[in-house]
C-alpha cells in the first residue's frame, strides 16, 4: 500500500539520534515521520543509565542550546547530578547525570508525541526506495511504502546486529530488539561503504542482593557528602526542581580473584577465540580487554549505578563483557558487597553494521543517494550523546534540504557538533567514535556554560528555538553584557580603597588605578569577591551577589549564577580566547575555501600519487577538510592551494 500522505522528512529509528533527527525536522516546520520498531522502546538507553561526561556533556549542551530534547528529558529523570573537573578550568568541566530509564523514555516519549508536524508509526523498515540516484521513500516489513523528499537512517547497531554471550551467538538489534537484517542487505545493494564495529554491555544485578554496607557511597552534588553544594541542571531552561528524588551511586573494586576468574573465560570468550570480528571501542573496553591489556593492574574500580527509582536493578559500570555467562556469575560475586549478588540479564557484546562516515558530504547526506542521510551509532559513533547530536543535525539539515536552502554547517571553532562532524566525514572511523574534550583544538571557547552564546542565535533563526526558550535566552545574553559593561565603567584607585579591604579581596594593595573588569581578569579575583568589596559598595541590584542585604543563597544553580559564571569565565579567559580567535580569523580563508566539486587531483601533479589518491577517493568539499584528511600534510595543502589559485 501507497500511505497517502507524503512526508518531508522520514527519520528511521526512534533511538537518541532518531529522535533528535524527527523533532529538529519538525521544529523547523517540516512534515516529519518517525518510523521505528516499537513506540515503547522510543529514547531507550541502550547500555548505561546515564547522560553527558566530559566531552559528552558539552554535546547534551550543545543539543540543548538548539532546542533539542536530551537535556529537558535528563533534568526530568536524573537521579544523581554531578560537575566533572569541577577544580579545573572550564573548558573541561562536564555535567553527568544518573538517569531513571523509565522516566527518561516517558520524558523523550511525550516530547515527541506533543510535537506539532511529527508523526509517529510503528513498523520495521526493510527497504528504502530509491528512484535514480535519490531516496523517495520507505517501505516497512508488511509493505506500507511511505514517500518523502529525504530519509534519515538511525539504525544504531540494529544492522545485522548479532549478540554473543560467550560462543554462543544470535541474531538482534541489541537485547529484547530484533536486528535489521533485510534493511542492512538493501543498504549493502546500494553499494554504501560498510564495515562491521562491536559494543558491550555489563550483566545487571538485582540490588536487593547486594550489601551496601561493604561498598562505598558516591553521592551527587549538593547531596550531603556530595563533592559539590549546588545540584547541577541540564538544560537552559531546566532548573532543580524539576529531578526527582536523587539517590548515590556505589563504589566496588575487582580483585585477584576477579581477574583469574575472568582468565579462566578466555579460551571461551568470542573476543579473544575470532568469533567477533567487529572493533569494539579502546576507551569503553569490555572487563576481559582491561584484564588482558592492563595485566599488572590488581583492582579496577565498579561503580554500583541505579537504573530507576522504581527499580532494583543496578548497572555496574566498568564490567562489561561477553564472556560465558558462568564466568560472568563467578566474576560478579568475586567482589565485595557482590557475594550473593543476583543477575537479572546477562552482559553480551554486540556486532553491527555501520558506515564508512567519509562517503558522507559535509551536511551528511550519503554521497550517492542524494536525500539520504546517515546519523547515530550507524555512522560508526558510540555514545547517546554523540548519537543525539548527530540526529539533531541530519534533521536541521534535511530540513534545509526540503526547504531548498544551504545546509547548516557549524565550524571546528564554534561546537563541539561541528568537531564530530568534520572528524566523522574527513577521518572516518577505525573503531566506535567517541567525544573527548581533546578532540576540539578551540575547547577554550566550546565550553558547556556557553554552549547557548554559540548556537541559540542561529538556532533560532532556523525556527528550532520557541519563544520561551529565546526570551530566557536573551535575557541571560543581555544581562552579561550589561553587567560586562557596568564593570568596564567602575574603577577603583588607591585613594578610594583602603589597604586592607584590597588585601582582603586582591591579596595586596593596588598601586594605580583599575576597571572592575581589568581586576576581574586576575586568577584569584572572582565577581563575587569583587561584589563584596566595601561591603557591597560595586553590587548590582540585578545580580545581588555578595550584597549582604539581599539574601540569594540556594542550593541550585540559578538564573543569576549562570550570569555570573559567564561574566566570570570570559573575563579570566578572555586573553586566550582573543588569542585563539585571531588564529581562526587567520585560519578562516582556508578553512572554508571551496575546493571545486568536478576537480581532478589525478593532474595536480605537484601532489604525490598516495595524497592524488586519497584526495579523490574522499573528495573534501574545502580546504580545510583536505587538511585534516590523513596523510596529507601541511606542505601538501599549499600545493594544493597554489594550484587552487592558478586555476580557479
Ligand atoms: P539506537 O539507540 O541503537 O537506536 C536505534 C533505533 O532504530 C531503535 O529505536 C531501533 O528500534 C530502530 N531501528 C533500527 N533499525 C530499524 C528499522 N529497520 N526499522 C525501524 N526501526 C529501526 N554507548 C556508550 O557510550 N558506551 C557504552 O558502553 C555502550 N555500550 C553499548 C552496549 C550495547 C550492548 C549497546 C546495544 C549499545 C551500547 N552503547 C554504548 C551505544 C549506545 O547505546 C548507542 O551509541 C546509542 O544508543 C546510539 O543511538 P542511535 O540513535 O544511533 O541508535
């Protein structure tokens, strides 16, 4: 049957990249289709009950900033809430939260069902329609063909999937979830360039069978105990009020024991024996890869995670594994506290299909099949986060694509988004990518406290920002620079400082004249302090900090804490980041210089063959992605320039 509407968008996959993928289309006004398995597996968290980490978090934030879900749905469902790195700089400061999965699913499901232009329906897809070299269409397993202008493909690691547990294996999208078998052989048809990566997953205990009492608690902030005094909030517009009940984590260790136990596996273990060929991802390994590779190493912490509040079920993180799920029993009650633990699933390692990332243009549409794009744990990610972020970009730019306008691309020096994309589709993947703070060479300036100042603006003017959300916007905006200024104008000199309140707040007396804001520059000056000089005497009424007359102290971050963080951050940064912009203004020329679609690298000869080679093979769309493609070298970049000038 021909469904008789026709859509603009079809999002395949109602995962953490499909519906960041729907609701982005449909924020920015395009009819939009969600087609999944199953409507109550819609947001699942596949592995790990929670959400953000460094690099991780700035994603979420970055996600947020543009209207997306993760954030909102997270405050919703976090039942523990902890700032990472919180005594280093802000760049690498990261929210994490536990998450309820069950809160967190009804929290993602009531967005995408309150969503106006979005339509839900639930039926496998086994095959794509293609006419020429465009995608028109999908069609589900009982031949329901639904047309559209573009599709975007979320499958996760449903394609092909197969679990092991042990050497035993069978076919699944991951555990519960049939895979998506006839799809991935359309895909492969369709000559897409594939490859086969692998994941796991930690078997789950049954908390009731745990002694707590042997483990040690690891409260979130402004818990009692917690290592921060104010519960940290997700989204911009989220605030505390809105998590329910928070609750610790606990901590656990493997020992000798564990790690012989987890020997003994090995001759059993799909990894170790060739039945997987999939790479699984080095910064997320599976407990028998720590042991194998960190063979000296006597413990590993195991993070005790609750899944719910309406739940005993515990994720340990830190065992995952495939191995013989006797072995997993042993393993599991080697460790304190664990003696009688129960498992309610087992842990298993999962293969799947994904694709090669560089057969994708910048906006990530498939290189062949024009209306086509590719998002999530299918391009070869790993992570919800990642897997968000990039939904929420493949919806804005089929979005953009309907409405016959250029895509979206934000740069290297303006998100973390724009850093996974250009390492997704110049460098591809050799296993599952993940987000590190590393990655962003202008981390300085991609912090999650100004993910909002980055990308709300052009958010908005894509349509994926609500009235509430800019007005919130705006105003945070306008106060940190009213107040920025405001601090320009106020000096304080010698003659009107006594020594000692100098001392007090500066750590010494001043000998000239200074701005508030010049003072505030200083590594151990903060606003606050500045604010409490002469007991208040600089105090905005606007943001009462260190006015003593104004009670404001409370146990959440608050509208005035961001504005103060902001105003606080840029003023101690903002050397290096001026610094760190001028070498983007340098950069900028031939960051975005366009490399022409039709050029043949096989007569640039100034080239090597190897570099001719790669170049046409990966086909940049500018200079600067020809300059993060492996193996070509600065030296080759200017050769490719100067042939750029003479014949362009
Ligand atoms: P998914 O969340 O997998 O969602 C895919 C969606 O597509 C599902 O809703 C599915 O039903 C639907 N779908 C697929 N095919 C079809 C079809 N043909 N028709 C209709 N619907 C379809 N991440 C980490 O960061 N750390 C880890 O340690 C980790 N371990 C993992 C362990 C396991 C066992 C698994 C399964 C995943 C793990 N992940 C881990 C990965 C994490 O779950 C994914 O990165 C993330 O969920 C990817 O999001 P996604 O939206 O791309 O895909």
């Amino acid at each position: 049957m021909l469904y008789p509407q026709e859509f603009d968008v079809i999002v395949v996959g109602g995962g953490h990249a499909g519906t960041e993928a729907a609701l982005a289309a449909a924020r920015m006004g395009s009819k939009t289709l969600l087609l999944t398995h199953n409507i109550e597996t819609l947001g699942q968290m596949s592995c790990n009950p929670s959400i953000g980490g460094i690099g991780k978090g700035h994603l979420v934030k970055e996600v947020d900033a543009m209207g997306g879900a993760m954030a909102l749905a997270t405050d919703e469902a976090g039942i523990q809430f902890r700032i990472l790195n919180s005594s280093k700089g802000p760049a690498v400061r990261a929210t994490r939260a536990q998450a309820d999965r069950v809160l967190y699913k009804a929290a993602i499901r009531r967005m995408l069902e309150n969503q106006p232009n979005l339509w839900l329906f639930q039926q496998a897809v086994d095959d794509l329609m293609v006419e020429g070299d465009r995608v028109v269409g999908a069609v589900t397993q009982v031949g329901i063909r639904f047309r559209s202008r573009s599709v975007v493909l979320t499958a996760g690691t449903f394609l092909d999937g197969k679990i092991h547990v042990g050497l035993n294996n069978y076919a699944a999208g991951r555990a519960g979830d049939p895979p998506a078998v006839s799809l991935s052989a359309r895909l492969k048809e369709l000559k897409l360039p594939q490859g086969r990566l692998k994941t796991g997953t930690p078997p789950r205990i049954d908390g009731r069978s745990i002694d707590f009492s042997k483990c040690t608690p690891q409260p979130g902030d402004g818990m009692p105990g917690g290592m921060g005094d104010k519960v940290p909030v997700f989204s911009f517009m989220g605030h505390a009020g809105m998590h329910p009940e928070q609750v610790p984590c606990w901590i656990t260790h493997t020992n000798a024991r564990t790690h012989e136990i987890i020997r003994s596996g090995f001759d059993r273990s799909p990894m170790f024996t060739g039945k997987i060929e999939g790479v699984g991802p080095r910064y997320c390994p599976s407990v028998e890869d720590k042991i194998n590779r960190f063979a000296d190493k006597e413990s590993h912490q195991i993070f005790l995670e609750p899944e719910g509040l309406t739940t005993h079920e515990i994720y340990p993180n830190g065992i995952s594994t495939s191995l013989p799920f006797d072995i997993q029993y042993e393993l599991v009650r080697s460790m304190a506290g664990l003696e009688n633990a129960h498992i309610l699933r087992p842990g298993y390692a999962i293969e799947y299909d994904y694709f090669d990332p560089r057969g994708l243009k910048s906006n990530f549409e498939t290189r062949p099949i024009a209306g086509l794009f590719f998002a999530g744990q299918i391009n070869g990610t790993t992570g919800y986060e990642e897997a968000a972020a990039q939904g929420m970009f493949a919806g804005i730019n089929a979005a953009l694509l309907c409405r016959e306008q250029a895509p979206w691309l934000p740069g290297r020096d303006q998100a973390y988004l724009g850093v996974l994309v250009d390492d997704l589709i110049t460098k591809g993947v050799t296993e599952p990518y993940r987000m590190f703070t590393s990655r962003a060479e202008f981390r300085l300036q991609l912090r999650e406290d100004n993910a909002d100042m980055r990308l709300t603006e052009a958010a908005r003017q894509m349509g994926l920002v609500d009235d509430a959300r800019w007005e919130a916007f705006s105003r945070k905006r306008d106060a940190v620079s009213r107040e920025t200024e405001r601090l320009r104008s106020l000096w304080i000199s010698p003659k009107n400082l006594a020594a000692a309140e100098a001392e007090r707040v500066l750590g010494k007396a001043i000998d000239h004249e200074y701005s508030l804001a010049e003072l505030l520059r200083r590594p151990d000056v903060s606003y606050a302090s500045l604010m409490s000089l002469d007991a208040g005497r600089f105090a905005s009424a606007e943001l009462p900090v260190g006015n003593a007359d104004v009670p404001r102290e409370t146990a959440e971050f608050s509208f005035i804490d961001a504005v103060v963080e902001q105003i606080d951050i840029s003023a101690k940064y903002s050397g290096y980041i001026d610094r760190q912009k001028d070498e983007i203004d340098r950069a900028a020329h031939y960051e975005h210089l366009k490399i022409p679609a039709e050029l043949d690298y096989l007569q640039v000869t100034a080239l090597s063959f190897e570099v001719r080679q790669r170049l046409s093979k990966l086909r940049p769309e500018t200079l600067g992605q020809a300059s993060r493609v492996s193996g070509v070298t600065p030296a080759a970049i200017s050769l490719l320039l100067v042939h750029l000038k003479k014949h362009g």
